[in-house]
C-alpha cells in the first residue's frame, strides 16, 4: 500500500483521497505501481489547480461575463465534488467559493455602473430633447438645422435606455425635429412667394427704366429715376439669379440716362461758364456810367450793354445772384436818376411842392404868433402846448423846403 499527505492505494489497487469529510474514492489503479498512480492523481489534481487559476485571472482582468464565469466555476466544481484527482479538494472549494464571492461582487459593480450609465444616458437624452424642443421654435434656420442634425449624431452615440423610456423621448426629439422642419418648410415657401413678386414687380420697374433711359427731358426723368430706386428698395429681394440681371439692367438703363445727362451738362457748364466771363466783362462796362452825370448818355449806354447782356444765355446757377445783383445795382441808380430828373422837371409836381410850403409856412407864422400872445399874457402851460406844435409844424415845413429845392426853386 503506497500513501502521501492527500491520498493513499489500498492492496486492491483502490485509490482514496483524503477530505475534512472523510477518504473518498478516487478510482481503481491496475496497470502500475501505486506511486504511479498517485502521481497520475496529483497531476490531475494539478491541472484543476492551473483551471482554476486561470479563471481566477479572467474574472479579474476581463469582462467576462458573470454567467459565464459562473458556468466555468460549476464545471470545475462538478470535477471538485466527484474527487477524481488527488489533493488538497478543500482548498480547491475554498478558492472556487471566494471566486463565486469575487463573481457576485463583480456582477453588483457592473449591474451599478450599467445603472450609472443608463441614468446619464437618460438625462443626457432628456438634455438633447429640452434643446431640441427649444430649437423647434428657432427662426435662426441656418444654425438651428446644423445643431438639430449634431443633436441627432449625439443621440446615436448614447446607450439605449429600457423600451418605453427611450420610445418616449425619442418620439418628443423626432416631433420636436420634425416641427422645426415644418415650420422652416413654410417659411421658405413663403420667401420663395415673395420673391417671385418682388421679380415682377422689379421687371416692370426695369422696363419702365429702360424707357426712360433715352430721354432727354432731364429733370423729370431724374426725378423719376429717383421715385423707381425707392420702389426698388420696397419690393423686396427677389431670387439671387433673378435679383442679380434685374439688377445689371436697371442700373444699367440709369447709367445711360445720367452719362447721356450729365454730358450735356458738362457742355452747358462750359458754354455757362464762357457766359459768365463775357457778362463779367459787361458789368464792369456798366458800372462805369456810375454816378450818372449824364442821365441821357447813361440811359443810352446801359441799354445797349442790356441787349448785349440779354445775348449772351445763361451763367452756371451759383454764379448768377451775384452777377445779376452787380447789373440791377447799375439799372436801379440809373432809374433813381431818372425819378429825380422828372420831379425836378415836372411843373404840377413843383406848384403842389410850392403850395404845400406856403401852406406850412402860413401854419407856422400862425403858431408863433399865438405862442407869443399866451406868453404875454402869462399863460405858460398854453404857451409849452402850442411851442410843441410849432415844432411838428417846422420840421414838416424843412422836409418841404427841401424837396422844393430838387425842383430848382
């Protein structure tokens, strides 16, 4: 009978193992010694000892799952409990039990951190759908389109939640999407509306220009001009295609009508100009009969430089207040000469000039009489009255002397 410390051969060949629980049979042993046989055992036992190790590094370093650890760890039990090895089988439950203690605690730290990660997967989802629901009433199209389709990867990279949750709020971020569409839909409808009449109304605002482009009627057509670029401005946009050769060809009919404009300006400015010189010229000679000497060579002269004047057209608009004021300057002082010569030579106007004087002077002798008879007879009060009187009546009777004196007498 051969032993060691975990199992012995009997006589017969009948292997045992030694247990807390008492020898069990291993199996029969007939082909060899019985150290043979226990060796065989042992290294059986060994290769249970190396299975177990290996299980023991999985459940720590890998994610193997805890049912199939589970599953590893029973099928080495089994081959524990039907003790066909021989060694040390309690040590062996012993490691197998703290590995299904090691299994459990794994499975709790991962069934928490699934939790985990379910609940902020839920919030982040609940995150996305507040945003998209707020996106949904946006008019930032452009923006608010690229967020909604960020929003949409974001979602896919998210762990899915349990069946009803994750329905729910993917039927709220798809209504919130699809609301956000519709409304983005209607809205580029209605801008395409609009543009499509602001095109009509900006073709007959271009044929309307284009008629216009060859008149010569310069002021109202300029105004004109003016009145179609603010309806222009008002119609609105039309296509960018549409909006861009309505565009070349309104500007295009202006610029014909202002370059056409502003050439014939350019000519008048010059002629106006030239006209300016010589009426520069015909002031000069005008003012040169002042102070009128001669009413009669005077009279003569201006009228001539006049018809001259009068010859030569228009002078450049900022010119003309001053160049004409010089030249009425001359026309009024010869006429002041001429109202002066004919109340001077004007007979009834020198009798009624003369018959006023007399009058004023008979007044005045009046007045000094009776200033003095009040005075004589101590009535100053009386006497002051008449005195202011006599004065009125004495500066009318100079104004009257002297225009009397223009009449030559």
């Amino acid at each position: 009978m051969s032993s060691d410390p975990w199992g012995r051969v009997d006589e017969t060949g009948t292997v045992y193992v030694r247990t807390a629980d008492g020898e069990q049979v291993v199996g029969s042993w007939q082909a060899g010694s019985p150290e043979e046989a226990l060796a065989y055992f042992e290294r059986k036992y060994e290769g249970l000892v190396v299975e177990i190790g290996l299980l023991e590094r999985r459940v720590r370093t890998t994610d193997l799952s805890a049912k199939d650890a589970m599953a590893a760890i029973d099928h080495i039990r089994t081959q524990v409990d039907e003790h066909h090895v021989v060694g040390d089988l309690d040590a062996l439950r012993e490691r197998l039990d703290k590995l299904v203690a090691t299994v459990d605690t794994r499975r709790e730290e991962r069934k928490a951190a699934k939790a985990k990660q379910s609940e902020e997967a839920r919030t982040a989802k609940e995150a996305l759908v507040a945003e998209a629901e707020e996106l949904a009433a946006s008019e930032q199209w452009r923006s608010a389109g690229e967020r909604l389709r960020a929003l949409v990867d974001t979602w896919k990279g998210l762990p899915r939640l349990d069946r009803k949750t994750d329905d729910e709020l993917w039927h709220r971020f798809s209504h919130a999407r699809s609301a956000f569409s519709k409304r983005r839909k209607a809205h580029f409808a209605s801008l395409d509306a609009q543009r499509e009449e602001a095109r009509k109304v900006k073709e007959k605002l271009v044929a309307e220009a284009e008629s216009l482009s060859g008149s010569t009627d310069w002021g109202p057509t300029a105004a004109r001009y003016r009145d179609l670029m603010a309806d222009w401005k008002a119609a609105g946009r039309a296509q960018r295609e549409a909006e861009d050769e309505l565009w070349a060809r309104f500007r295009g009919a202006q610029d014909v009508f202002f370059q056409a404009r502003g050439q014939v300006f350019a000519e008048r400015d010059a002629e106006q100009s030239g006209n300016l010189t010589l009426k520069e010229e015909l002031v000069v000679e005008a003012e040169k009969l002042l102070p009128v000497t001669d009413l009669k060579a005077a009279r003569a002269a201006f009228r001539s430089i006049n018809e001259r004047w009068e010859a030569i057209g228009h002078v450049p608009r900022d010119a003309r207040p001053k160049i004409e004021g010089r030249m009425h300057a001359v026309e009024r002082a010869i006429q002041e000469a001429e109202e002066a010569e004919w109340r001077r030579t004007n007979p009834e106007a020198r009798a009624r000039a003369a018959g006023l004087t007399g009058q004023l002077q008979a007044a005045v002798d009046k007045l000094q009489e009776q200033v003095d008879k009040a005075r004589a007879a101590g009535n100053d009060a009386k006497a002051n009255k008449l005195s202011q009187e006599l004065e009125g009546r004495k500066a009318l009777l100079d104004q009257a002397l002297k225009g009397l004196e223009e009449f030559g007498g």
